[in-house]
C-alpha cells in the first residue's frame, strides 16, 4: 500500500533538506528520499569535507612559512598523520550530517532511504535493501544534483584516477598528483595537496586559470601564488590518455598539437560537473529535460509538470550549494500559495584557494554587454589594511565596479584573506541596490578586514585615504 504525503521531496543536498523542512514548516506532510547519504555532495564528499582539508593545510603552512617572523618557532617541525587528519575531516561531514538528520526529524519529516523512480506525476516507487515501495504526493520537488563529469580514457575508480569524492579520501600524502582541469575544484584541492608537500601538475586547456569563472585580475592574484607555492601549470595542454607504469601513472597531454608524458602517482580529473536529468525516470512524469541534462524550470522552480519542482544543480546554472537552498525555501513558499518567484539579483561565488576569491555581481566585461558603457573602476589592496598586515595576509585586493551615471555598484570581487566571509556584505549592497557613497560613508569596525569594502568604494569614489590616489581638486 502506497505511503501519501503532501509534499515529497527527492535528494537531500543542500536544496532538498532545506525544501523539506521548509514544507513541514508550513504544515505540510512531508518526506525526503536519499540514496546515498544526508545532506548529498555538499556535506559528505563535496563542500565541507574539502574546506576541512583547506582549513587543516592552511594552518599548516602557516605554522611552516609565517610563524617564524612573528617570532614563533617551531622546533622539531610538523608531522602530518595524514590517516588522523581525514579521520577528522569525516567527523566534521558526519557531524554536519547528523544535524540534518536531527532537523529534519525535529520538524515532523519523513526520512525514507532509497533510489526513486517516478511512475507517473503523483506516484513514485522507491528502491533499497528492504524492497520496492510506492510513494504518492500532492507536489513533487526533485533536488536530484549532478555528479562528476568524466573524461574518455579516464574512468573514475576513486583510488588512482579520481573525482573531488576520491581526492579528498587519501588516506596517505600523494607523491605527485595530476590534476586535469584548473577550475576551482581542482585549483581548491592542489592548493591543500601541495601544503601537504604533494608535487602538483596542473593541466588546463585554456590559457589561463579559471577562465570565465572569476574576474581576471582576481584569478591573476591566485596563479601567482600556486606557482609561488610550487604547483606546476600547464596551460593549452589536452589529457589524452593514462597508463599505469611501474612507477605510478603517465598522462599523455597533447600541446601544441605534441604530446608530452606526466608522470604522477594520482590523476585527479575535475572538468566540471554534470545535472542528473538522466536518473529518477524523468519523463515517466512527463518532465522535460533540455539537452543538457537540466530540467526545464520556470521563475517559481516549476517544471513542465504543475505539481513538481526542481531545484538546485538538476535546474541551471549556477551550482552552488547557496543557489539550492534558496530554490528550496521557494519552492516550498510558492507550494504554501505564497506568490513568490526567483528573482536574486546575485548569487555570489567563492573560491577557496589560497588566496581565497569571492565574487558578487558583474564583471567588468558582463557590465559593458549590459549596456553599462561608462564605469567607475575602484580597487583597494589588502596591503594597506591594518588587520590584514597583522595577520601577515596581504595578498590581494577588493575591486568594486559601479555604473558611472548613478554610482550603484554593479559587481565586487575580491582576492584576499577571508574573502568568503566579506563577499555578504557586497551581496546586500547589491540586492539593495546600493550607491557607493552607501558603503563608504557607513562606518565600519576598526581594525577589520571589513574596512576594506568601504576603502574600496572611496577608492573606487577616488578618495581613499590609505591608498594614494589623484587629488580631488587640483
């Protein structure tokens, strides 16, 4: 006999959970199905797991290369137990995990583990260990994600030849890993890798790093200190092929129509991800899939099927974690009858390398397609903020773009010390619509990081005080 619910919501990532418990706020009957595990990618295998690594390794480095100037000496140097460490990193996801377990329970949601099929718009079946149920529902939302993308020649066995799920489980220090893809999931994990002492080759197709990801001056700031770091990149070069020889692996990549052979230990393969449009049996609902993989959406994250909606990676661009939870408090909202569509003005993005990049907002070249033709271009270095120079961070920079007729700034995008933290501030700026004047004349917190977004906006005013710039007046 079928089990009946309000509202079921399949996949509990970062946008599932959130739209669950949302729906049972609202007073809904509601129930989650999981495969694999609480909280999906983002708190298993995927976000936390990997800033747990960054965080380790940062302090680390730290400890090796800063302490000393500060007078801090470490006699006897730093032993890395590297099982220790990822048993650690795991306690982090799994508490992580359990707490969306306790949350989910706490508001009345049905857990059920299992892989769903739909059978038609109302009904599912769901597949485990203890057999097949069906499962009926007034509404649908499918937060089913993406996984890894993998490259021909390159099949993932997460030992040797691995996605972001493989290279954040190593339970010994790599020798020399291969990392094809510079984009931010392979740059995130080289940087950690190569603190830990892990030779790193980087092989990028484009000519540079995270190309059309992040602003340009920004990603500038983060390839000089991978190379600075000793992380090796290549640029132009084409993963051909992988062989396993005596001594590890060799990757033939192909340069200027040559190949060339890296030998590593590892190959870490991060090229992007791709939407599960493929699983759940889609189209027995009679849900439209473009041909992608994303599931078509409208502005309320409804599908071509009334009743069900789609929400995070298995919907567009962008795939962020934040992105999905948000589609899932409205999508819950828009089924409780309130009139609510997606209309975010910016979804910021963060990079965690070292330096870390977040972003918010236009780039320069995103303004001028938009018709922005005459901008006001402003940035302040990290190098002239008191908090900075006493935390010895001062690579970097915030560089604010605003429209020139009104000062409403159009994007923030900064490379620096805590940049994942100071990027909400710009976040807000920007969905209020903010003028310049409104970051610089608002009094920030003395000695901060923070003050560095007002800086920027006096910079970008022409008249921050601890930068030089050109007099107002002559």
């Amino acid at each position: 006999m079928a089990q009946n619910f309000d509202v079921v919501v399949i996949g509990a990532g970062p946008g599932g959970y959130v739209a669950a418990i949302r729906s049972a706020q609202h007073g809904f009957k509601t129930a989650i199905i999981e495969r694999e595990f609480l909280g999906g990618v983002c708190l298993n295998v995927g976000c936390i797991p990997s800033k747990a690594m960054i965080t380790a390794t940062h302090l680390l480095h730290k400890a090796q290369h800063g302490f000393a100037e500060m007078g801090l000496n470490i006699k006897g140097g730093i032993d890395v137990d590297m099982k220790k460490l990822v048993t650690w990193k795991q306690s982090v996801s799994d508490k992580m995990a359990g707490g969306v377990n306790q949350l989910l329970k706490g508001n009345g949601v049905t857990i059920i583990s299992g892989e769903a099929e739909f059978k038609s718009s109302k009904e599912i079946t769901v597949k485990s260990s203890k057999g097949t149920e069906s499962v009926q529902a007034k509404h649908f939302v499918v937060a089913t994600g993406s996984r890894p993308i993998e490259i021909p020649g390159f099949k993932f066995d997460e030992k040797d030849i691995c996605s972001s799920t493989g290279a954040l489980a190593f339970d010994t220090i790599p020798k020399r890993v291969a990392v094809i893809g510079g984009g931010y999931i392979g740059l995130e994990i080289s940087s950690y890798l190569r603190k830990l002492g892990t030779e790193v080759t980087v092989i990028e197709a484009q000519s540079s790093l995270l190309a059309g990801v992040v602003d340009p001056d920004c990603a500038q700031v983060v390839t000089r200190k991978l190379k600075k770091d000793g992380v090796n990149v290549i640029y132009g070069a084409k993963a051909k092929s992988q062989k396993k020889v005596k001594s590890g692996y060799e990757v033939t990549v192909e340069i200027n129509g040559k190949d060339e052979v890296i030998p590593c230990d590892k190959i870490l393969v991060t090229v992007g991800r791709r939407p599960n449009g493929d699983q759940a049996n889609l189209k027995a609902a009679g849900i439209q899939v473009d041909e992608r993989g994303f599931v078509k959406v409208d502005a309320q994250r409804r599908t071509t099927v009334s009743n069900i909606f789609a929400i995070g990676d298995i919907c567009g661009q962008p795939m962020l974690a934040h992105k999905a939870s948000h589609e899932g408090v409205l999508v819950a909202d828009v089924i409780a009858g309130q009139n609510r569509v997606y209309d975010a003005k910016t979804v910021p993005a963060v990079v965690f390398t070292d330096p870390e990049i977040a972003s918010a907002g236009m780039t320069e070249d995103e303004a001028k397609k938009k018709g922005f033709t005459d901008l006001l271009i402003g940035k302040f270095p990290f190098a002239a903020n008191g908090r900075a120079v006493s935390m010895s961070e001062t690579d970097g920079f915030v560089k604010m773009i605003a429209d020139k007729k009104t000062n409403i700034i159009l994007g923030v995008h900064i490379v620096g010390p805590e940049a994942s933290n100071l990027i909400s501030e710009a976040v807000l700026a920007i969905e209020m619509g903010a003028r310049l004047e409104d970051l610089s004349l608002s009094i920030h917190p003395h000695p901060t990081l923070g003050e560095t977004m007002m800086e920027a906006a006096e910079a970008t005013l022409g008249h921050a005080i601890h930068i030089i710039q050109r007099p107002l007046r002559k």
